[in-house]
C-alpha cells in the first residue's frame, strides 16, 4: 500500500482567488478601464447630481464602477443602487471623507474620498466617531467590543 493510501482523506485546497478583498478590482473589471467606460461612469454620476471631485475621479479612472464603497453598505437594493441627490435620501451618492475624516482635518480630494450612499456615509461616521472617543478615553479593543 502506498504511503498516500494511508495518510487518511486530502483535504481540498482553497483557490486564492476566492479570497481576494472585495475592494481589488477584477480582470473584468479592469478590462473596462477604457474612455467610453469612464464617461459612462461619469455620466451615470451626473445622472445622479453628482459633481465636483467624484465626477473627476471617473473621468480619471479612479471611480471604476457606481457602487457604494463602504466597509458595510446598509442599502436593501445593493451597492450599485442609488438614487437621485434631489431630494435627498437615505441612498442618494454623496463624497465620504476616507481615510481622514473630515472633522479631523480632510478634504474632499481624490486621495481622501470614496462614493458612497448617504446613510452608509453616516452611520460609518457615527461609528468611527464613537470608536475614536472610547479610544480617547483609553479604552482597550476588548472593552469597546463589549460596548
């Protein structure tokens, strides 16, 4: 009897790529980093009532997609539902300050901005808010988990 016989059962190996982070942008997606794909994503925005540095971004290639690009996306339809900034709604598109809040100083610039639903834009806030002061007041990782 061969060794592998008696070793017991393999056990199935994991493909990388189904444990890639979801911010990595796929080969299909890459794929569309054309022109006429960036005015698509540009206009989509404009569609919406989206200006200013979000616009810009698409055009540049930086917005590659409309989806929400928040850590947890609230938004019962799916990242890539938004709807129009006026009025506004819980999932209108708005600028979320990231990784610098803007409180603590950031800009609405391309190095610090991300698109996303305006309710996941403030319930991200509250949270890093919350978080940041319980870390203020000295508070271990443990402590604010139980809180």
């Amino acid at each position: 009897m061969s060794e592998r016989a008696t070793a017991g059962p393999r056990r199935p190996r994991l493909r990388a790529a189904r444990h890639r982070p979801r911010s990595v942008a796929s080969v299909a997606e890459m794929a569309r980093d054309t022109p006429e794909a960036r005015k698509a994503v540009a206009k989509t925005l404009e569609e919406l009532g989206v200006r200013g540095v979000l616009r810009r971004m698409a055009l540049d290639g930086q917005i590659i997609a409309v989806r929400c690009e928040m850590p947890q996306c609230y938004c019962p339809s799916g990242r890539a539902c938004f709807t129009p900034k006026s009025p506004p709604t819980d999932w209108s598109p708005t600028p979320d300050h990231y990784p610098r809040l803007k409180s603590d100083g950031g800009h609405v610039t391309p190095d610090n901005v991300r698109l996303a639903h305006r309710l996941c834009n403030l319930r991200d806030y509250g949270w890093r808010t919350r978080i940041n002061a319980m870390l203020a007041k000295g508070m271990s990782l443990e402590e604010i988990a139980c809180n």
